[in-house]
C-alpha cells in the first residue's frame, strides 16, 4: 500500500483512510491529517471530480484574468505620450468673448467640476470642448487622487469618467455622465454663436 501526503483539502479526505496518527513517508514519520491511498477502498466520486474541475478551472481563470489585466494596462502606459500628443494636436484655440462676458462665464464655471482620468479618450474629447469654449472648469483626476474617486463614487453612484458635478445657484448638485451629453450641456450653456 502506498501512503503519501494527501495534497488537497476536503471533500476529497471524505474517502480517506483515517484513524492513523503516524505514517513513514519517504523515511520521515509525518503527521497527517488524512491520507490518501491507492488501497480499493479508495475512489474518487463523481462530485469529487466536478469539485476537482471547478477548482482547476477557477484557478486557470484567476490567473488568466491576472495576465489579460497586465496586458492592457501596459498597452495603456505605452499609449500614454501618443495620447497627450494627440490631444495637444486636436485641441482648439479657445473662443474669445468680451471681458464682461467672459467674467460671468468664469463665474458660472465656478460650479462646475469634471472629474476624469488623464488618458481617457472620453475625457479628452470633453477636456477639448472645455478648451473651445474657453471654460476654467476645475479638473479632478479621479484615476489616482482616492479622495476624488470617493467623492464621486458617492456622490455620482459610480466610477466612470468623464462626470460633471454641476452645483445651481441654491446649492443642489447634479452628476453628469457621458461625454456626449456632457459637450452638449456645455455647449447649449456657453456656446457662443
Ligand atoms: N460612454 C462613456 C464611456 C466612458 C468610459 O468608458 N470611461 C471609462 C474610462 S475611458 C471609465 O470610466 N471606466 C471605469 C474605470 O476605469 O474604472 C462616455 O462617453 O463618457
């Protein structure tokens, strides 16, 4: 009869020979807390294989999502200087409006905040009709900063960029998701005609 280390936690030790405390193992006197024979009492059960299966399976998923993960985030560093090129590229010259009417401007975009990530391409397109319409918008990075990604989280709902904080004048706050409807909110607001 061959004894060695059973390798794997429960259920399989269910079929386990018990009630030895001592078992020479390769000259070693081992202590262990089942062991696995060859003897024909032993059997593998069906539910010990699906168990065995899942438990391979999920594994190999880990670490599949581990290197799919590694794999675009490097794809995203290297992309990174093309990124600020192309929006330093395709950003246009800001509008330029009479001083009164850029000071009421500067005023109203006092109450608004974007929270981005710096190389999101979503981002960029909003960050460069900020840009056109010539609007000092605080910007929150929401990548790195943890504080702003709580902040948003909490009070947008979720984690996903571009979002627009938008505070009225009595004080209440609205979040605005979506590029899209973000540049159309700020183009019907200030755009110039
Ligand atoms: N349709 C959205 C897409 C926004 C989007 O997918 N943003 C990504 C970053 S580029 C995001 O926030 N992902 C969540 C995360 O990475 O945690 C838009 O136009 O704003």
């Amino acid at each position: 009869m061959v004894f060695f280390d059973h390798p794997l936690p429960l259920p399989l030790s269910h079929k386990c020979e018990r009630g030895v405390n001592r078992v020479i193992n390769a000259g070693r006197v081992v202590q262990p807390t089942c062991i696995w024979t060859f003897s024909p009492q032993f059997k593998l059960t069906s539910f010990s294989w699906w168990w065995l299966s899942f438990k391979l399976i999920s594994y190999m998923v880990i670490q599949m999502k581990v290197v799919v993960r590694l794999f675009f985030r490097s794809i995203r560093i290297l992309l990174i200087p093309f990124m600020h090129l192309f929006e330093f590229i395709t950003t246009p010259k800001g509008v330029v409006r009479s001083a009164a009417a850029q000071e009421e401007v500067d005023r109203q975009s006092r109450n608004l905040v974007l929270y981005q990530f710096k190389t999101c391409p979503f981002c960029i397109k909003v960050r460069r009709e900020i840009k056109r319409l010539s609007l000092p918008i605080e910007l929150r990075d929401a990548q790195k900063n943890q504080q702003n990604r709580a902040a948003l989280l909490q009070g947008g709902g979720q984690v996903k960029v571009p979002c627009l904080q938008i505070k009225d004048e009595q004080g209440k706050v609205q979040w605005m998701y979506e590029s899209t409807a973000i540049n159309q909110y700020l183009h019907q607001r200030f755009g110039v005609i």
